[in-house]
C-alpha cells in the first residue's frame, strides 16, 4: 500500500489493517513532499515526510516504511520487495493511473 499519510487518521488506519490482513508482511510507500505536491498542488504535506514515516512505523500493522515511494507502482518495487498483492485505499488524487502495472498483472486491490 502507498500513499502520503498525513495526519495519519482512523481511514489511514483501518486501511492498513485491511491490507496486512491480506498478507503476511505489509510494505508501506510513502511518497516525498515534491512528489505530494506535483501529483496534489492545491494539498501539500502538512507533516514532514520524517513525522509521517514515523507515525507509519508506529502503526502495528506495519513492518517496512519505503520513504520516498515512487507515485506510480513499478516492476522494480514489485520485483525487489517481492510483492505478491498491491492495495490502494481508493483515494486517487491523480489524472495518472499509479496502478496501471498491478491492474494490468491482476493484482491490484482495492
């Protein structure tokens, strides 16, 4: 699962339960500010990129922070992390698809 994180709320959370309920090692993407703000302009980070990898770290359900998460999945995360599943929140900020490739392998879920 990927995405900014901030002010990491129950929506965040309850995501997070979900996805690693769904494997048994759950691997968080977390985008950087320049990435947030070309992909959401008018939302920047209202937390450093530092305060929302620790609140994810925090988060049991969690057992790797990747910081600085490419915004769009790609055949190398998935070949060096070993993905077998990718799971989006549904929150899609974006006229770009990030989940072309995972769609695209059927293993995108939502």
């Amino acid at each position: 699962v990927d995405g900014t994180f901030d002010l990491l709320h129950v929506g965040h959370l309850s995501t997070l339960a979900a996805a690693r309920a769904m494997g048994d090692y759950l691997v968080v993407g977390l985008h950087e500010d320049g990435e947030v703000r070309r992909a959401r302009p008018d939302a920047p980070p209202i937390m450093s990129l530092h305060e929302r990898a620790l609140g994810l770290l925090a988060c049991r359900w969690v057992d790797e922070v990747l910081i600085g998460a490419p915004f769009a999945v790609t055949r190398d995360i998935l070949d060096a992390y070993r993905v077998s599943l990718v799971v989006c929140g549904g929150a899609v900020d974006s006229s770009e698809d990030p989940y072309a490739l995972p769609k695209a392998l059927g293993i995108l879920h939502v």
